[in-house]
C-alpha cells in the first residue's frame, strides 16, 4: 500500500500504545486504558484502513487490579500477537497485578483471566517465538508493579517464559538500550530473512519520542544499530524540532499491509494552538508506511489526513446493554448504569420527550475529583466537537462533563433548582451558577451542551491555546452559555495524565437520569 494515502490519525482519541498483528487476511488491534474500564480495547479490521471495535481484553473484576489503581496506573502498553490458533496479549497492570498475560480463542472475547508472569517488572512487554516455539519476552526496565523504589531505567530487557504458568525459563538479560536518548521503552520483536530486527522507541514520550531500531542474527542478540553496519540513522522516524501537525509519534509495531508492503502503527500526538503547545486528545493511533532497504527498516514521516466529514456518535439507550464506547473510571459502566425503558423503545413506542430509552446513574456523594466517581464516558474523538444530552435530575445533582483526570475536568450540571458550570484545574475551582429556568424543561428534562470550539485567532496571545470548552443549557433561543473555559488546561502537555478528554455522564447525589446522548465532531 505504498501509494496509499493512509487516514490519520487511525484512531482517533484516548487510544494510546497501538499494537497490531495480522491472522490470515484480518487485522487485530489493542491499546492501552490505565484506569479506565472496560480494559484494553480490541480492534478489527481487513484493510488496515477501517476499524471497528470488538471488544475488549479486561471486562470483568479481577482481570486487573484496577479498583484503586492510582492515576497512570492500570492498563500499560499491550503487544497482541496470535500464534497456533491462540490469542495472546501480554501487558503491564502498573500499580497492580504486575505483568500478565492474556490469552483468547476469539479476540472478542471472553479472554483468560490473566497470568501473572513471576517474579519480572517491568512494562511495555513484547512477545515472540523463535523456531523452536520458545516464548521471549522483552520488555522495557521500569518497575512500576513491585512497590518497591523503581530506581534507574535498566534499559531494553529480555527473558524466555512458559506461557501456561508465567514461570520465566531464563533470567532477564539485558539486549540493547537504544542510541542514548532517553527512556528506551516499547520493544518490539520481528524475524525476516536471516535477522531478528528490535524495534524500539526513545526519546520519552514527549516531542522528542521517536522509533529506532538494530537488529541481530538471533531474537536474544546481539544487536546492533544501523551506521555500524551500513544501516540507516536512528531515529527512522521521529517528528522532533518539526512543524509536523502530528508530533510525539513513536511506540510503534510493524505490520504487513494487504498488499505484502509493510506499516507502522503508533502513537501520536496532534498539538494545536500557534506554538503547537497542547494537545487536547492526548495520545492516538496513526498510521504510516514502511519498506526495507538493503536489509534495514525505513519509514515514511506521519502526515495528517482527517477521515472526511463529521464524526457522529449518538445513544438513545434503548438497547439491551451500553455500547462498546462507554467506559468507566476504576469501575465497570455496567456497575454504575441502569437502562430503562429500552423494551419499550424497541417495541417502537415514543413520547413528546424523545426516545424512551434512559440511562439512570445514583451518585454516591461523589463529585469528578473522586476516586471512583459515578461516571460513564466516552473519548473525545475531534478538536471540534458539540455534545448534548437530556437530563432529568429529579430530586438528585449530575450533569455533564469532560474528564482528563480527577484534577482536571469541566462540567455542567443541574439540581436543585439551579444549573452550574464548573472549572477545575490543579485544586483550583471557579463556578458559574443559574436557576434552571422554566422554559428549559421540557417533561422534566433539560438539555445540558459541552461544545470545544476554536481560540479566538484575534490576537497572538488568544491564539497560542488548543481550543476552548463551552458550557450551556437550553437549545435554540432559550440557550445560555455559562461559562468559555480555556481549554489548554484539559490537555496532555497540562494534566500530564497518559490518557486523553473523555466526556462523560455523571451523578453526585440522588438518581439522575440521561436521555439522547449526541456527540459531533470535525477536524
């Protein structure tokens, strides 16, 4: 697919730490959720170029020790591969089980309840087979599961492992930390022809994060790096010091295309504003294409490329179960929601307020700083983007909001008697309140707006930020916008969270119930 004009990003969003394998003529796709739930998204395609979620490796307590997890923690890095009918995802619970590895017949699941590979720490674990079918492991050294100080980063790490028990067969040895940029992490392992190629990122995943590689005739090396041997330069792909509109790209896993060429699929990150300084959506999957030269891995920069028109998710509730989509934070969404009226929805009954199905959320006294706040979400796919949603607080207090993390997230929100929309950013709070005016109740509900919209361009000072987050109640002439909140805060470069914006419904007290969720986005 040389002369394909891929779509980036591939993924668009919180979907970070992209790896990929192909079965036959399918395409299997995973990546990362630190403490959200349902865990480890799982991605089908047949062209490389159109996916659609499957399902999702950890869907049930005990998968991941998830409950507590602090930020950053839970869900690090998975590699996918499949061999002799198998599926097998190996990942990093950071904070938690420790390294773990899945396995499925079906990669929609159910998948095993993982097995804890014993007594290694480390994360982003990769996973191979030599000729014999012994199982490498390689790894990068940072212990973010033993508790104990994680120290130094010990560099690109390997051992062989019994998959059935977790029990490693070898101790890790080191195999090659990279060219001596920062932070060597997300290892991949590949044999073609008579070598075994170590593809890795460097650089820490900030603006200088980029892909290198060496390789070596056996998949425990030696290896070595390309100039010594007449190869290319490493990094072969990094965006640093360019004005590329997707910077941070690295952590990637190679593939072969449809059409026998070849592609890597990674993270990336789109910053916006005049010095391209945040970047809203956080960490994505993108796309570019790659080829062998003279025995050595090459690639292509990754070029922006928006799929064409509008993004649209909608929810009226009224199936049997959530979709795919929503998510929860160190809890399942299935703990937190109800659905009502959906029987009735699909007997194709209606009413003046719109579709029957509801979802019902009971707070806990818990606002969006809590630990395991009631919450269900969805990524925000777009810079561009308009939410609504009805809501029917009764006599309990929810709303609608965007998260990055329990420090920083807006929201909107209505009961007792009164609508406020508030900004919280590093403990610091401000508030826009108004009595929930009749004419905004339609049957008891009232329609809540999250909008991001762009900065004002006017000036070079309101240029420099991403976007800005609009607050609003009401629809048509009876809307009133609350509060236009700089957005920069709710990004990467700010929260520092390794996520990204998710939107969310939620409940502080009582029972609160949503109707019509409506997201749109554009680019």
């Amino acid at each position: 697919m040389s002369d394909l004009s891929w779509p980036n990003p591939l993924i668009a969003g919180f979907y970070p730490d992209p790896s990929v394998v192909k079965v036959g003529a399918d395409y299997y796709l995973a990546n990362s959720t630190f403490e959200y739930l349902p865990g480890i998204p799982v991605f089908h395609s047949t062209d490389l170029l159109d996916w659609t979620q499957i399902g999702h490796v950890v869907e049930r307590p005990g998968q991941l020790a998830s409950a507590h997890v602090p930020t950053l923690g839970g869900a690090w890095a998975p590699t996918i591969r499949h061999r002799d009918g198998v599926f097998y995802v190996v990942v990093t619970d950071a904070m938690g089980r420790g390294m773990l590895i899945f396995t499925a017949t079906d990669p929609a699941g159910p998948w095993s309840d993982g097995t804890v590979i014993q007594g290694v720490h480390g994360i982003d674990t990769d996973l191979a087979w030599d000729e014999d079918g012994l199982a490498y492991i390689t790894y990068s050294g940072l212990d973010v599961t033993s508790g104990e100080d994680p120290g130094e980063h010990k560099g690109i790490l390997q051992f062989t492992v019994d998959l059935d028990t977790g029990i490693p067969l070898s101790d890790p040895v080191s195999v090659w930390s990279g060219t001596g940029l920062k932070f060597p992490e997300a290892p991949h392992l590949y044999q073609r022809g008579g070598y075994w190629y170590l593809l890795i990122a460097e650089g820490g995943t900030e603006r200088g994060h980029g892909i290198s590689v060496a390789r070596g005739e056996h998949p425990c090396g030696p290896f070595t790096e390309g100039p010594e041997v007449g190869g290319p330069a490493n990094p072969i792909l990094s965006a640093r010091s360019t004005n590329r509109p997707i910077q941070n790209t690295g952590h990637g896993d190679l593939v072969e295309t449809p059409d026998g060429g070849w592609a890597i699929v990674m993270l990336g990150m789109r910053p916006t504003g005049m010095t391209q300084a945040f970047s809203a959506l956080g960490r994505e999957t993108f796309i570019t294409s790659a080829r062998w030269e003279d025995g050595w891995l090459a690639a292509d920069p990754v070029l922006l490329n928006p799929r064409p028109g509008e993004t649209v998710f909608t929810d009226d509730f009224s199936g049997p179960e959530l979709a795919p989509e929503w998510i929860g934070v160190r809890r399942y969404p299935a703990e937190l929601a109800t659905l009502a009226g959906g029987a009735a929805a699909r007997a194709g009954e209606s009413s003046a307020a719109g579709p029957v199905g509801r979802l019902v959320l009971t707070g806990e006294g818990g606002t969006l700083d809590a630990e395991q706040p009631v919450l269900v979400g969805v990524r925000q796919r777009n810079p561009w983007s308009s939410t609504t949603v009805r809501v029917a607080p009764g006599t309990g207090l929810g709303g609608l909001g965007v998260r990055y993390d329990e420090h920083h997230h807006y929201e909107i929100e209505v009961g007792n008697g009164v609508v406020t929309a508030r900004a919280c950013v590093a403990g610091i709070r401000q508030e826009w309140t108004v009595p929930l005016a009749p004419e905004h109740l339609v049957d008891g509900a009232v329609t809540l707006g999250l909008d991001t919209v762009p900065p004002d361009a006017s000036s070079i000072l309101a240029g420099l930020t991403s976007d800005f987050v609009v607050l609003s109640v009401g629809t048509g002439a009876d809307r009133v916008e609350l509060a236009r909140v700089d957005g920069r805060y709710l990004s990467q470069e700010t929260a520092a969270s390794f996520t990204g914006r998710v939107l969310c419904l939620y409940a502080v007290t009582g029972e609160v119930s949503f109707a019509a969720f409506r997201y749109t986005g554009t680019d």
